[in-house]
C-alpha cells in the first residue's frame, strides 16, 4: 500500500470536481446527482458493480456525453458543454475499457497520433518534410520514442496494432494517451484481461507516470487488490449514485459498500 | 469446337500478329482506367473517413466540370475560374458537413447513403438552374492541355497516344502520388487514417471528426473536378458523365471499399479488361460487352474475394 500521509500534503487543489451530476439515457438513468472531485496529482480510482456507471462517469468528464444537470469544474472554470475535441485540447487523454485503437495503423504511428493536438507546422511544409516542419516532426518522435521505451514496447514499434496479442495494446492505447502529455489521465479498466504479470507491469506503469510526470489520473478497475494498492483515494458508485469516498481503506470498511458488492445480508 | 478456338485460341494469335493493335488497346484500356480509378479514389476518400457511401461522387465530377466552363463562358478567365471552382468545392464541403453529415451523425449507413441520393439530385437541379442543361466543351486549350496525337512507330505498326491522355496520366500520377505522401506524412493525414479505424479513438486524442470530413469531401471535390476536366475534355461536359460514375462500382469492390492502392489497381484492371474484352472477345457476342463487362469481372471477384484485392479481411472472432 502506497503512503496516503505522504501523499495527502502534496494533493494540490482539485483539479477537476463534479457536483451533482446526472445522466439519463431515455427513462435509464446512468448517474444521479454525483458529486466528486480529482485533486491534482493523485490516483482516484472510481469502483462499483457492474452497470454502476463508472464509464458513463469517465465519458461525462470526457465530452462524450452530455449530463442533463450538474456542474463540471475543470481546472478552476466551469465548464460549459464540453466535447470530446475541446477536452482533448484542455488536457484529458483516455484510455477505453474494450480498446479503441488505429489498428490499421503501427505502433509508432498510433502513439504520434496522440500528438495531433500538439503539431502546428503548415501541412505543406509537412508534406515536404522542410525546415521548422522536419524539426517538429523529429521532436515528437523524439517524445514518442521515450514513451515507446518507458512502456517497454521497443520491439513492436513498426508492427500493426490490430496485429498484437491484448496485453501489448492495452500498452499502446496507454502510450497514445501518454502522448497527449495530459493533465488528467482517464483509465477506463486499464487491466481487464490481463493476466497476473501483465497487471503488475501495468501497475508498475501507472505508478511511474503518476510519479516520474506528475501526471493526475482517474482508473476504473475492477481488481480490488490493484484498486487498494495503486489508488491515493476511491470513489464508489452503485446504481448511479455515489455510495462512498474515501481512502481505500475508510473504503473497504464502509457498510454501504460491503452490501453493493456482496448481497444484502438478512 | 470452333467456338472455343474463338474463345481460347484466336484472340491471342490476334494479339501475337498484331502486336500494335494490343498496344492501342492497352494503351485505351489504361487511360479509361486511370479516369475509373480518380473516380474510385474520391469514393474511398470518403468512405474511409466517414464510412459514408457517396452516391453523389459522379455528380461532383459533372458539377466541378461544369462550374468550370459555366464561370469561363460568363467571361472569367481559365485559371481564375480553376481557382474559383477550387474554392466552390471546398464551400460544398462545408456545406455538406454542416447540412448533411452533422444533423445525421451516428444515424445509419443506409440513412447517411439514402442522403447523398439527396445530394446527387440536388447538384442535378442546381447545376441545371445556373449553368444549364445543355453539353458543354471543356476549355482543354485555355487551361494549356495539349491536343493532337503522337504517334509512335515500330516495326511491327504504330501506336497513337493521344496528347491529352498522356496529360491524363501523368496528372492523375502526380495527384495520387501527392495525396499518398499526404496521408504519410501530414498531420491531418495521420488524422485521416486514425479516423478511418476509429472514431472513438480519433476524438479521444483530439482529432475533430468535422474538420476532417471537410477535409475530405473537399479532397474528393478536387479529385472529382480533376477527374471531371479530364474526361471532359475527352468528350464532352455534360450530365449523362455521371453514369461513368457507377463504373467505379466493380472498380470498388475490385480494389476493396478502403484501399487507395486498390481504388487505382482496381481501376486500370476494370479499364484494361474491358477495353481488351472489347476488342478481343467482343466480336463473338456481336459486341458492346464493354458496357457490362466490368460488372460480370467483379461478380467473379465477389466469389472469389468479397473483401477485394486490398480490403482489410473480415475475420469474425467467435
């Protein structure tokens, strides 16, 4: 378990809050006035059972979807409607529970695709690969060869994406992300089935980036163990409504959230 | 007996006697092929980026061409004009975007196909009310494409290139080899490709879904108004060119619905095989199979290879 004392001085403000927060799909309501908030340089890990609405949470904070009531500060501005581009550009990456890939594309193109938002050179000058445009371009690979080394995934950098087993594409998803340079780094299951070595590299990732970058990031998961040991503080949705906050172990002994996982017991 | 030898064994020996007339023909069957193949490229621009199967692709070629000659008969001079139909392609793709694609985003494909039906008659109506409808001659001469023939000697006979399909050729070349460059090397090429596997992806890293399908139908706009003045100038500028456009069908699924490559191989193979059944193999069915025979070779490849020369596989995981 990580030192939450350590920790709990260097939590800066938040960096993102949720108030209130509702979400309904038709008659389906997915969240109902959740209220949260991301500190800025912490690990939240975001649990609950299944249909809980943990990734109707990640999409909300994301641009995907738009919350019918509720107010999202991000970075100390409320936020209007927020779009996935415009969220994109204030410094959110994700990753997404069932992989979403280029998987035509390499491993090494996958993860500069992550830097769109930061290449500015004219497109002509790109085409002809000249001046500040080659400089760019040899800069960002530059950042995306040190990813490429970080998440150890030197060997398939010019193999396809859809061609490489699942453990290896969770990698490059999480590499793309890691391109973006994001503030705020959503992980939507980051070690859904993956077996027992590759979540703890996962792990070992996620740590490294929280702390060699300063990086805040947000993770559902559902492997308790991973939960208590990665994240500084939990939230717990159950039905759409929050049912606890905590640190993982105020977490692990509240009442409401041993029922949610383990039955009503009479 | 005798029809097999016609079918088997005759044509060849043709070919082998007269060497001269294989080659004219290849030569016809390669510039048709070149011409079916910008067609097939516009559609797989599209298609690629926004899985939408634009109906309206021919009509472009037709309304690029016309807007062209239109705006130089209303006295605006050649290269003006160029620019300016330039410049009405990229206001359609706006246009399109904006009224079509946005209010009809995650709706069906058969629902965003049925639209561009819309888009083909309304470009019909609109080029008819401004330009109207009668053919017009494309302005080859003040756009300095070469006219005439050169004609190449052998020993065995000779073989006519007309100028303006060496033109042709060498046009389209340069734009597919640019285009190819583009997708590799750009930012907003990466962002092509990356939307084509993945929307989701694609908005998650920042890319804008509405900047690149401007993008894109304004790429195929151009596509479609070099298309437009190269066929054009080999015939005429009128509304019956848009049937060439259901020629890019077999080219389509030759090549695969998502292949640039094959959008080009596809197109010269549909463009030499039917320019050589034609001429070769026409004759013993009275002849005019050019028209069909395009459909019956890519009924064969539908057996054979549904997904194309360079479609992605469809593995299904069970």
């Amino acid at each position: 378990m990580r030192e939450p004392a350590a920790n709990e001085t260097a939590l800066g403000e938040a960096l993102l809050a949720a108030e209130d927060v509702s979400l309904s799909f038709g008659g389906v309501r997915a969240l109902t006035g959740v209220s949260f908030d991301i500190r800025k340089g912490e690990i939240r890990a975001i649990i609950g059972p299944n249909g809980a609405g943990k990734t109707s949470m990640l999409n909300v904070v994301n641009g995907f979807y738009q919350p019918q009531s509720g107010r999202i500060t991000f970075k100390g501005e409320v936020r209007k409607s927020m779009r996935p581009y415009a969220a994109a550009r204030g410094g959110i990456a994700r990753t997404f529970q069932n992989l979403a890939l280029f998987r035509g594309m390499t491993t090494l193109d996958n993860i500069l695709a992550g830097r769109t938002l930061k290449m500015h050179r004219g497109f002509f000058w790109q085409l002809l690969r000249y001046g500040p445009a080659l400089r760019e371009e040899v800069e960002h690979r530059r950042r995306v060869e040190e990813i490429i080394d970080f998440l150890e995934i030197a060997a398939i950098r010019k193999v396809q994406v859809g061609r490489l087993p699942y453990g290896l594409q969770k990698r490059v998803e999480l590499g793309r992300a890691l391109a973006m340079e994001p503030d705020l780094l959503l992980l939507d299951e980051p070690m859904a089935g993956m077996n027992l070595e590759e979540k703890e590299d996962m792990s070992r990732f996620i740590i490294d980036v929280n702390q060699q970058y300063g990086t805040t990031i947000a993770l559902i998961e559902h492997d308790m163990g991973v939960v208590m040991d990665l994240s500084d503080r939990v939230v717990v949705l159950d039905y759409g409504r929050k049912i606890a906050d905590g640190t993982p172990d105020e977490v692990k002994r509240d009442k409401d959230v041993i029922r949610a996982y383990l039955g009503e017991t009479h | 007996m005798h029809v097999l030898y016609l079918i088997f064994v005759d044509p060849f020996m043709q070919m082998v006697h007269s060497p001269d007339l294989l080659m004219q023909t290849l030569w016809d069957g390669l510039v048709g092929g070149v011409l079916y193949a910008l067609i097939a490229l516009g559609f797989v621009l599209i298609f690629k980026a926004s899985g939408v199967f634009n109906f309206a692709q021919g009509i472009m070629v037709v309304f690029a061409a016309l807007t062209l000659v239109g705006l130089h008969e209303h006295g605006v001079p050649a290269f003006v004009a160029l620019g300016l139909t330039v410049l009405v392609m990229l206001v359609l793709a706006f246009g399109v975007e904006r009224l079509m694609l946005r209010p009809l985003v995650n709706q069906s494909e058969i629902i965003l196909f049925m639209a561009t039906f819309g888009l083909t008659y309304f470009l019909i109506g609109f080029g008819q009310l401004v330009f109207g409808g009668n053919p017009k001659v494309m302005i080859a001469q003040d756009l300095y494409l070469p006219s005439g023939a050169i004609e190449w000697k052998g020993h065995f006979g000779f073989v006519s290139f007309q100028k303006i399909d060496i033109a042709a050729v060498i046009i389209a070349s340069i734009m597919v080899a640019v285009l190819a460059v583009f997708f590799q090397r750009t930012r907003i090429g990466r962002a092509l490709r990356a939307v084509a596997d993945s929307h989701q992806a694609a908005l998650s890293v920042g890319i804008s879904l509405e900047q690149i399908w401007v993008i894109v139908w304004f790429a195929a706009g151009v596509v479609a108004l070099t298309t437009g003045i190269m066929w054009g100038a080999r015939s005429e500028v009128s509304f019956s060119l848009q049937v060439i456009a259901l020629k890019a069908l077999p080219v389509l699924i030759l090549g695969g619905f998502t292949s640039i490559p094959g959008a080009i191989v596809g197109g010269l193979i549909i463009g030499i095989g039917e320019k050589l059944g034609e001429f070769y193999w026409g004759p013993l069915l009275g002849g005019g199979i050019e028209n069909w025979l395009a459909y019956v070779i890519a009924l064969g490849f539908l057996i054979f290879r549904p997904q194309g020369l360079f479609g992605e596989k469809i593995i299904e995981r069970i």
